[in-house]
C-alpha cells in the first residue's frame, strides 16, 4: 500500500462525541438511551445532506468521504460503507489533553470491525510543553502507527497545538 491518498477528498467531519453532546444537545453527563438515539439521529441527518450533495452531482461519490465516531455514529458508518464512500473513523479518546486510544488494547478490533479507509486521530501536541506527557503520546501514536502500517491501513492525523502559557505570554507583548 502506498502511503497517502491520491486525489481529492471531500471529508465531511462529524466525529465529535464531547462537543457535540454538550454544545448541541446540552448534554452535560454521560448521555441516556434516548438522549444517545437523538445525537445518532442528528448524526444521520448530516449524512443525509453529505448524500444529497453526492446525488445532486455537487460532489462526486469517489471523493466524498465521511468521518464518524462508532459510539454516535456506527449505523452511518455503514451506510458509508453499503453507498461505498470512504470512511474515517477517530480512535482517540474525546477531548483528552493527551492522546488516548478510545478503547485501549482493544483499539483494532474495533478498527477491524469497520473497516475504515482511514483510521483518525486528534493529538494536541506542543514541543514545547510537557516533555513526559509528549513521550507518552508519541509512544501510543508509534504504536498505532506501526499496528496501521503493518496492516496496510491509513492513518489520518489531526494536531492541535495549544500554547503554552509562556507563549501566550509572549504573544500578548508584541
């Protein structure tokens, strides 16, 4: 497998889990049955616009892709798959400061179980931060980048880098 993704690729991105629970839903806690069948409903709903842009031609179905969480969002994963759209799914914990894999050791049977074209994360990351807390993330991102490369799958990498107070510090004196 060669590394990368030729071509374009229109990644509509809805794996939020915390955010989406607590800015949209007002959820504040871990969420009940119903509560956890209203934020899947919202989520098939904006999969139901990602397939009404493929069928109105505004983009073509070989460069759509979708990125949704399992927890929220596991029947559109596959319906992403039956419509053969690609799919990317995260494997981080939600809204951790250092990177966790969502479901620890247990992380590629649920990878294995979707079948994803891209295999997600989000790490916030600065080097100039916390050298240990960037060690231990940089070890679990090896691990599940070494387990992905063997496997011939993709990895999609999203890095946020938070400031540290110093260069914040720095950027309000200039």
């Amino acid at each position: 497998m060669s590394l990368g993704h030729a071509g374009r690729l229109y990644l509509l991105a809805f794996d939020h889990r915390g955010s989406f629970c607590r800015d949209l839903f007002g959820i504040y806690a871990e969420p009940d049955a119903d509560q956890t069948e209203a934020i899947a409903d919202a989520k098939r709903l904006v999969f139901e616009g990602l397939l009404g842009a493929v069928e109105s031609g505004a983009v073509g179905a070989a460069e759509a892709a979708v990125l949704v969480d399992e927890r929220f969002g596991a029947e559109v994963a596959g319906l992403a798959r039956e419509r053969q759209l690609a799919l990317a799914m995260p494997v981080e914990r939600s809204e951790r400061r250092v990177f966790e894999l969502e479901y620890g050791d247990a992380f590629d049977q649920h990878i294995e179980r979707f079948d994803p074209d891209f295999a997600k994360v989000l790490v916030r990351y600065n080097p100039d931060a916390d050298a240990a807390e960037n060690r231990i993330q940089l070890e679990r991102l090896r691990r599940l980048a070494d387990w992905l490369h063997a496997r011939d799958r993709k990895l999609l990498f999203e890095l946020l880098v938070p400031p540290t107070p110093e260069q914040l510090a720095a950027a309000a004196a200039r």
